[in-house]
C-alpha cells in the first residue's frame, strides 16, 4: 500500500467514525452538548493532520521573523 492509498483509507475511516457518531447523536436527539461532542470529536479524528498544519505555520511565521529581524540588523548601504 502506497502513501497516497493509505491516506486515503485513514480518511476514508475518519469519515466513517464521524458519520456515524454524529448519526447516533442525531438519534438521541440534537442537543447543544451533542454538538460541542461532535466538534471534539471531529478535532479528535484529525488532531495529526492539525498538528502537522500548525508546526507548517508556526515555521513559517518563525522563518518570517527571522527574516524581518535580519532585515533591521542589517547594516544598510
């Protein structure tokens, strides 16, 4: 199994769980907490995927600082 067909099966199942979680809660009845569960659960199920964002964007940020505070230390010409 390659790369890409592996993601796309760990997505597949992650849909699958929310699915269902969140049709077993609409069973009982939609309530405000059923809601905040499903948002806990959807965060949950892709917490790696959000990690990995999160590390992309705090590099990048990081490495834009850098560069403002080169820029200002900088001798100028």
């Amino acid at each position: 199994m390659n790369a890409r067909q592996r993601s796309l099966l760990i997505n597949l199942n992650r849909m699958l769980i929310f699915a269902l979680t969140f049709s077993g809660l609409l069973l009982d009845g939609l309530q405000f907490a059923d809601l905040l569960c499903t948002v806990a659960l959807f965060v949950w199920l892709w917490l790696p995927l959000c990690t990995c964002l999160e590390a992309h964007l705090l590099h990048w940020v990081d490495h834009k600082h850098s560069s403002v505070r080169s820029t200002k230390t900088s001798p100028s010409v």
